[in-house]
C-alpha cells in the first residue's frame, strides 16, 4: 500500500533544501509512472495566480519524474494527444506552511486544501494556510525549466558537482557582505538556509560575521566541504523537524538532535565547552561558538 507523504511548517518554519529533497525522494518512490487523472483547483492564486487551465493541461499525462531545484519541486508530465506534445513541468514551492501530501484515499478537503492532483492510485494534495507557496505549469514548448525566470538569479546546488571551494571563492570576492547572509541570499549557492548556514559555518570554524570576501581559498574550502556534508547528513536524517515536518514515511526528521550550535545558545558548545551565542542578521537567528569560529 501507498504511504503518506507530507511535509509542513508552521509559519515561523520554512522548508530547506534536506526538507524538500526528502519529499523529492518520497514522491519519486511512490507515484512516479502513474497517469493523471484529474485536477482540482479551490483557489485561484497563491504566491501567482494558477493556471485556470490546469485540468485541461494535465488530465491524461503521466508523471514521468520528479526532480528539485533549489527548494522547488519539479513534477514532469508527458502526454501525447491529438493536438501534439502536451509535455511540461510542474513547479512546486510549499512557501511558509505549505504541505504537499499523497495518499491512497484522501478525506474530505479542508479549509486550505488548495489544490488536488488525482492520480490511478491516490491524491497529490497542496495545502497552504498563508499561500506563499506557489503551483506554477511550464509548458515544454516554452523551453528548458532551467530557463524559467524564477531560476534566472539562483546560485549552484551545494549537492552538485559544480560546487566546491573555488566556486565559492569566485562567488563572494568583492563582496561585503557577511558570509553567513551571503549563503542565505542564494545566489552563490542555492538551499542554504538559516539551520544550515548556522551549522556548516561551525563546522568550517568560521565566524557568521565575517564579510565573504574576506575568506581565503582555504577556509572556502572548508566551508564548501561542510555545506555538502552537513545537507547531505540531514537528508539522511529525515530532514529537521523544530515543529511540524514529515517525511514520505509518515515520521518527522531527527538531524535537530545532531545539531551543533543550531538552537544551543548558552548551553556549552560541544568542542571547546564555551557557551554557543546567539545574535540576530537581518532578523535572522544565527548560532554559533565565539572561541571556536573566527
């Protein structure tokens, strides 16, 4: 039997990259190959106005696969028919509280069940309470999803390839701004977020304050090599759950229990036995350890 697939934040939460990437993993396992059979649309618009020719679009298609790009999820469709190639993409952002749920038999909608995909074998379910998320159809004949404009300023993904510690050094000289701002901006490197930036500083010794094109090669290094390993450790771990986050499974994540200076202020940091600070960046939360971070 199908399982459950969900993920939601509350609205102080927002989904990071592990997060996404374990929905990824989930839906690709479960509903990857069926057809399409229909669409149910409650509510004009989100973060964009939806497409009010969805059903018209997918009814028929198969999902073909699902794939990620920063914090989006991608879902492909394919679907031959008279008219020609009926192909495309659909991007999915959760936004603030977004969930995306799957299951065999779904119950009645509720309030902030915006949007149902219904497929031979169960519902794709999109519920945002403060619909900041986004349900967006790119049409193959319109070109390569990579060209969409809401990819057009996003930086490398920290699990691919091209990411390493010289693309981070090309990518902050000249800039002033604070490292740890810089990874949460993006455009360097994608799916960095508060947690994580927190934590992959620590672990690469550097101070979240410091400008970024102060850092040398070395200590870009370094930072790059924590960034790949401490993602790749919460993807393992389910992703992190502070309130309300579920896997494919149907189980929260766990890597908050293996969190460093993430949550910890004033308790003795794990290395030096110093107490973690906490300081505020741009309204953001940022941990870290002032004797082991320079």
């Amino acid at each position: 039997m199908l399982g459950v697939i969900e993920t939601c934040f509350k609205e102080t939460t927002l989904p990071e990259l592990p997060e996404v990437e374990v929905v990824r993993r989930g839906l690709e396992s479960r509903i990857v190959g069926q057809r399409l059979l229909h669409v149910i649309v409650r509510a004009p618009r989100l973060r964009f106005p939806l497409d009010s020719d969805l059903e018209l679009r997918l009814a028929g298609a198969r999902l073909v696969g699902v794939s990620r790009r920063s914090k989006y999820l991608l879902l492909d469709f394919a679907r031959q028919s008279a008219g020609g190639d009926q192909s495309g993409t659909l991007l999915v952002h959760l936004g603030m509280s977004g969930t995306l749920r799957f299951e065999p038999a779904a119950p009645p909608p509720g309030r902030h069940d915006h949007v149902d995909l219904i497929f031979e074998q169960g519902t794709l379910r999109y519920r945002d309470p403060r619909r900041f998320g986004a349900v967006l159809w790119h049409p193959a004949d319109e070109g390569p999803i990579a060209d969409h404009p809401l990819f057009a300023k996003l930086g490398v993904e920290p699990l691919s390839s091209s990411f390493d510690g010289a693309a981070l050094y090309a990518a902050t000289r000249g800039r002033k701004v604070a490292i740890k701002q810089f990874l949460l901006a993006g455009a360097g490197v994608v799916g960095v977020g508060n947690i994580y930036a927190s934590e992959s500083l620590f672990r690469s010794g550097i101070r979240p304050t410091v400008a970024a094109g102060r850092l040398s090669l070395e200590r870009c290094n370094r930072l790059a090599e924590a960034i790949r390993a401490t993602l790749t450790e919460s993807i393992a771990h389910g992703g992190t759950t502070l309130r309300d986050f579920f896997g494919s499974d149907g189980q929260g994540g766990y890597f908050q229990n293996e969190c460093l200076v993430y949550g910890r202020d004033g308790q003795p940091c794990r290395n030096c036995g110093a107490p973690i600070s906490m300081i505020r960046q741009q309204q953001r939360a940022t941990y870290y350890c002032p004797r082991c971070q320079r």
